[in-house]
C-alpha cells in the first residue's frame, strides 16, 4: 500500500477512538490488493476491505456513508493498538466499550477493568 496515512476518529459523539488508515492504492477487498486504477480508500477499525472515501482525500470525513467525527492525525502503533484492542473487545470482552464504538460511553454503568 502505497501513501498511508493513520487517524484516530470516533463513530458517535461521546464514543471511543478508533483507529482509521487511509491509503492510495487498487481497491483492497479481504486484505488483497486488487489490479484496478488507484483511488483513496479507509480501513476503518478491524475491516479487511477498503471503503471508498466520499468526501476528503487523505482526511477521511465521509466513509461509505459513515460520518466520522473528532478526526486526528496519529502514528502507525497508535493505529496497530486501537486496532488490536478493538478487536480484542469485540471477541473476548463485549461490555468494554470498545466492543460497541456507535454508541456513546456512560461512565456511570462502565464495569471496571
């Protein structure tokens, strides 16, 4: 992949960070590169498959539809992290709030670590 770039973003106001990376490439679908013209494409969170940016280059506001909000600029292991952590919550422990990135955090009912 060629021209990477990693953000951190939320999916919902008040919701956890997730991690974003964009990149100008052939689209990606199941981790494979296809032979195509390039475009920019997002991985957002633990997705194998690229989605189209519809609005911004580089700065994915609009992914396939999905507004994303609070967008910053971060590093490649800060990405590799919100990544893997996402993924971990999603199989191992869906009460943390990183198993449901739609929905907002309430810290009131947040069962402790």
């Amino acid at each position: 992949m060629d021209r990477r770039h990693y953000w951190t973003a939320q999916l919902a106001k008040a919701a956890v960070d997730i991690g974003v990376m964009t990149f100008f490439d052939g689209p990606l679908v199941d981790g494979e590169i296809l032979d195509r013209s390039p475009r920019w494409q997002a991985l957002v969170r633990t997705e194998q498959t690229g989605r189209a940016i519809l609005m911004g280059d580089h700065v994915p506001i609009e992914v396939d539809g999905i507004f994303l909000r609070r967008i910053r600029p971060t590093t490649k292991s800060n990405y590799e992290y919100l990544v893997s952590h996402a993924a971990y919550s999603t199989a191992h422990a869906p009460h943390n709030p990183d198993a449901a990135p739609t929905t907002a955090v309430d810290f009131m009912t947040l069962k402790p670590f």
